[in-house]
C-alpha cells in the first residue's frame, strides 16, 4: 500500500512542479509591452485560471499522499536483528567490601616544646 501512495506522490510531486513552471511570472505582461510575443500556447488571455486550479488541485493531493505517507510509516512494525535474542539473565550484583576503618589523624605537635 505504502508503495501505490510513495509513486502516486511522486507523480504528483513531478506534475506540481512542472505546473508551477508553465506559469507566467508576474512581470510577463511587461515584456509584450515592449515588443515581446503576445501568442501563448493557451491563447492571448493565457491560461491563468486553469493553471491556477490546476495548481491548486495538485497542492491538495501532494499534502493528501504526504499525510497518507506519514500515518502508513507510523503503523508499519520495525524489524530488528535482535528480535530471536534474549536480553541478559540478570544476575545478582557482586558484594562490595565492607570499607576499611580509617584511622584518625594524630594530633600536630604543640608550638614551642
């Protein structure tokens, strides 16, 4: 299942970028201005509004699949290596020795004796 949605958002991924290249800039009506071709391939008012929802239906889907991706990763079961291993018998810790008795320093010496 994770496979199916992983292509379709890259398809989806793939169409959203090449939609948001055919747009024209916002300064493209400048440049006719001063000589540029006015004929476009979707005509002489462009094609603004298709390509607009165009783009919009494919930011929908691209955020549906990466929503899709992220709950279908988090219910997926990690394997791990260690799964025939047992964790380690616990074993008692071993007896610290008791510490030794420290002896007292002796006392300094009186001054001036």
């Amino acid at each position: 299942m994770s496979t199916v949605v992983t292509i379709i958002h890259i398809v989806v991924c793939l169409a959203l970028i090449s939609i948001v290249l055919l747009q024209h800039g916002k300064g493209a009506g400048i440049g006719a201005a001063f000589g540029g071709s006015s004929q476009t391939v979707f005509g002489s008012t462009g094609a603004a509004p298709f390509l607009a929802k165009l783009t919009a239906v494919a930011a929908i889907l691209f955020m549906c699949t990466s929503l899709g991706l992220t709950v279908l990763g988090r219910q997926q079961v990690k394997s791990t290596i260690m799964q025939e291993t047992r964790p380690p018998v616990s074993q008692p810790a071993p007896a610290k020795p008791a510490p030794a008795e420290i002896p007292a320093p002796p006392a300094p010496a009186a001054p001036g004796k």
